[in-house]
C-alpha cells in the first residue's frame, strides 16, 4: 500500500498543525509548536547549528544514539 504522504516536511507539518494535541503532546508545549514550529531539513539547519553551540551539543548527542551514561 502507498504512503499518503512521502514528504516529512508535509507529515510533520500535518501531524502538529494542532500543535500536537492528537499526539499526546502536553498543552505547554503543543501551544508553543503551534506558535513557533518550523521545520527545517538538509543544508537549512546548518546555520542554526554552527551559530548555537548548545544546540549543536544537543544535536549531536541525540543522534549518537546512546544516553549519555552510557558514553
């Protein structure tokens, strides 16, 4: 069976526009995706990435895999 949706961009845009209520994300924080959200893919986070070291930290550590005391 096809997949209705094969953009991310399009899926996660869809899946918060209710600031992820349906999803079973707090109402704190589905307000806030709901006034702030941005997706960004690719080349478009590189910016936000070599310019906020905290950011980049967290980053990198969440795409290592592994929770930090395992390190």
């Amino acid at each position: 069976m096809p997949r209705k949706t094969t953009d991310i961009v399009t899926l996660l845009l869809d899946k918060l526009a209710d600031g992820g209520k349906n999803a079973g994300v707090a109402d704190l924080i589905a307000e806030s995706i709901r006034k702030k959200l941005r997706v960004m893919v690719n080349g478009e986070i590189g910016g936000v990435y070599s310019e906020n070291v905290d950011f980049a930290v967290f980053l990198t550590e969440f795409f290592s895999g592994r929770p930090l005391w395992l390190n």
